[in-house]
C-alpha cells in the first residue's frame, strides 16, 4: 500500500480494489496529519488562539463526527456511536469563536472517538462495493470525508501560524529554482475561445465543481507567477494602503477600521526592514515567495496599482488546465497524473511558499507555473453554482453559501493536501479574511493590435 505523500484524488476509472487501497493510504495520511497536528499539551489544545479559529479539539472532533456520520452511519449502517454529541461538532450551530465555551469532548476522549470511528469506517470501506448508490460510486463518500479531513487539517495549520509562543511544526525549507526568475510580473497570453470549466467525470469532484461546462472567453493575459513579496513590498513603500483610490469602498471601509499596513505577520523595524513572523519562527520577508496573508481587498487594490486586475474564476481555470494543442482539460496544470513533489509544493511538507520558479515540471500547458500549491489564489468571482448545479449530497458544504459575500479562491497552498485540490477545485472565504493561505496573480484584458 503507498502512503507516498504526493498520492492525489482517485482518478476516473480506478477499479474498487485499487480504489480501496488508494482510500486506506489516504485516510491513514491525513489521520498522520491530524495526529502532528494535535501533538500537543491539552491546554493548547483547548484554548482558543484567535477568535476566528476553533480550538484545535474542536476541530479533531468534529472530523472524527463528519467521518461518522457519512462513511459509519450512511455508509457503513451502523447506529451512532456517541450520538448526543452530534450538535457539538455541528459547524452551523456554534459559531467559531463560541466553541471554547462548549462541554466539549477533552482532547483523550476526542483521540479515543477518532479512533473508534476510524475501524468503524474502515469496515465501511471494505464492505462497500464503491459503486451503486452515488455516494459509494467510486468511492465518492470516503474521497469526501478524506478531503473534510484534510480542509480542516489546512484550517489547524492556520491556527498553528496565529498561536503565539515558539515554534511546534517543523519542516525543511522548499525547493529553490534552478534558474532564478528574471521577470516576476511575465505574462502569459490565453487565446480567445471555448475552453471546458468544472468536471463530471472527476470521481471526488465535490457537488460545487460540477457540471463540466463550456466557457468561451475573450483573450487575456495572465501572470506567470503568483505576486511575490517583493512586488508587494513596493506597493507597501509607495503608500497603496493609504491611496483611497486604489481601493474599493468596502475594501477602504475594511482596510480603514482593521488598520491594516501590510500583510497580516509582517512587521517592519527602524531600518525599514520587512520582517515576518511564521509559524513562531522571525524571519526576514523573502521577495522572491508568493506573498501570502493578503485580503481580497488587499489584492485588488495592489492591482489597481499595478494597472492590471485580478482574473475571473473562468480565466483563473483555463490557464490552468487548457491545452491548446489537443483543445483539452486536464485534470491538472501538468496533465492527468498526481502531483509530485517536482510538480507543486502540496501537503504541509514544507512550512511556506516556495519561491517563485521553482517547480518548472509544474506549468500549465499554456507555460503558467505555480497554479497548484504555494497560495492560494483570489479570484475576482463571487461564489456561484455553475449551470446545472445539483446540491449533493449535503446542502451545508457549498449551496448554503452561494450568493453570500465571498469571493473565490482556486488552486490550493502549501497546507493543502494533494487528495484535497485539482484544477477543477474551488473554495471560497469573505473578502476580508486573510489568516488563510491567501495570494493572488495578476491579469488584464488583450489589446487588439498590441498583445493580439
Ligand atoms: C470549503 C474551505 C470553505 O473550511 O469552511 C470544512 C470546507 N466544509 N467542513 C471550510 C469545509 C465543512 C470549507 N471551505
Ligand atoms: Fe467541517
């Protein structure tokens, strides 16, 4: 069985028994990861770092809750183990910030529910012929809660980067290029034409990827890199955070009552040195890495500065995944296969973005690098069902939200792991949030007679 780290979502067609195998490997990954994740003291465990996060026991619980409820109960028919904590770990019925106040499960007992859950679903899984009713086709359910567990095992890490205190996460440091990026603003031009956005063949594709779709848009161009810190810090130096004209109102109205001046975890000295503070480690800003801990208000407005805008969630896709010598989709940027540790940097196996350059094997057929992994990506795109869209097999995963104030993000980061992201995933957050891994890249719209 491979535990390989770079093991992404099951592909179209994988037969039940390597389909078993591939969601054993996955789920054994992201309990690994859950387990480092809450390798802690129980006072750590149970506080609340930041008012926008779940203590960290909530979160473990919760996952072991969400496992059960689909792949023990649904799946498996089993009665509940615990059921009178099933409101607990409700995510619509606590808000984030109130959780602490909850009777919940201490962190023993919330290891020992995990665990229990975790044989019951492995039962599950080996009982279930991964096909008939749609939630067990191909395996839907399990790369499902895979990804839950892993969505929240992103959400912990963000956690770990607003506790205070000394460093409890280690990893090494990621790749460097072997060829240092000349121009970090080189741009890329996506021909005009019908291009295929979202998927329905993608076996863990989650309901809000699908259907797929055909989109034809306009030509444009995108960047090639997501905007570094160096770019970001020019900005800063040029006074983009006090220029109302660069900002939206409810960006100024944002960016104005949060007092922001850079990006969350920077801190500048006398020198004017940029400095920032990562994961309980001070280290200076490295210009050549995607900035990350940005708003949306903050990305838009450095690219009314830059003169360009940030791309649409359909631009964002087609120089993702469009080959324009086959007229194809593909699954990923650099084809159909998994990731590899060569392609993008995926899964928490390093503690930051990698510099941009960095992964050349994992460019877009259209040469556009870095599109998985690393940050992720704002989108000037609100969130929206596709056409066709049919809520499954929950409503609170993505119909609740649709229409709300969000924006989208596309493409994952660092902390993501490689089962939970594609070129057909989607996320969304408000516009103000940036304690996520949150960047961005630029795009504008093609000149005819000058770009065409
Ligand atoms: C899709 C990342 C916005 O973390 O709020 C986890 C994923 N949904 N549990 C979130 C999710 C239910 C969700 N995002
Ligand atoms: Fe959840």
């Amino acid at each position: 069985m491979t535990t390989e780290q770079t093991t992404g979502p099951a592909a179209p067609g994988t037969p039940p028994e390597r389909m078993r195998e591939r969601v054993a490997a996955l789920l054994e990954r992201s309990r690994a990861r859950s387990t480092r994740l809450t390798d802690l003291d129980d006072a750590e465990l149970q506080s609340q770092h930041s008012p926008l996060m779940s203590p960290l026991v909530w979160d473990l619980a919760h996952i072991g809750s969400q496992e059960e409820l689909w792949l023990v109960r649904d799946v498996g028919g089993r009665e509940p183990l615990r059921p009178e904590i099933d409101g607990l770990y409700d995510a619509f019925q606590h808000s984030r910030s109130s959780r602490v106040e909850l009777p919940l499960l201490t962190p023993a007992e919330a290891r020992a529910y995990v665990a229990e859950v975790r044989d019951k679903a492995l039962d599950a899984l080996h009982r279930s012929p991964l096909s008939g009713r749609p939630l067990e086709h191909e395996g839907f359910a399990f790369g499902m809660i895979v990804q839950h567990e892993q969505q929240h095992d992103e959400t912990m890490l963000a956690t770990h980067q607003l506790r205070a205190g000394g460093p409890l996460l280690d990893a090494p440091p990621p790749p460097r290029p072997d060829v240092p990026v000349t121009d970090p603003a080189a741009e890329v031009l996506v021909p005009a034409g019908p291009s295929e956005m979202g998927t329905t063949t993608e076996p863990w594709a989650l309901d809000n990827e699908r259907p797929a779709h055909t989109v034809d848009l306009p030509a444009y161009l995108i960047e090639a890199y997501p905007v570094t810190n160096g770019r970001y810090a020019e900005f800063v130096e040029a006074g983009g955070y006090d220029d109302r004209r660069l900002w939206t109102d409810a960006g100024w109205a944002h960016r104005v009552d949060e007092g922001l001046v850079a990006p969350r975890f920077w801190s500048r000295d006398a020198d004017g040195t940029w400095w920032r503070r990562r994961f309980g480690v001070v280290e200076r800003v490295p210009v050549d890495e995607p900035v990350v801990h940005v708003t949306f208000h903050e990305a838009q407005a450095f690219a009314r500065w830059a003169g360009k805008r940030l791309p649409t969630e359909a631009e964002w896709e087609k120089a993702a995944r469009f080959d324009p010598a086959t007229g194809r989709s593909r699954r990923f940027p650099w084809g159909d296969d998994d990731p590899t540790a060569s392609r993008a940097n995926l899964g928490q196996r390093h503690l930051q973005p990698a510099p941009v350059g960095a992964y050349p094997e994992g460019a877009s057929a259209l040469g556009v690098h870095q599109m998985l992994g690393d940050v992720w990506e704002w989108c000037d795109s609100g969130w929206h069902p596709y056409p066709g869209f049919r809520m499954f097999p929950y409503p609170e995963y993505s119909q609740a939200f649709f229409g709300g104030d969000y924006a989208v993000l596309r493409g994952g980061s660092f902390g993501t792991d490689p089962a939970a992201i594609r070129a057909t995933f989607r996320n969304w957050d408000h516009p103000v949030r940036r304690q996520i891994f949150s960047g961005f890249r630029l795009a504008r719209d093609a000149r005819p007679g000058i770009d065409l």
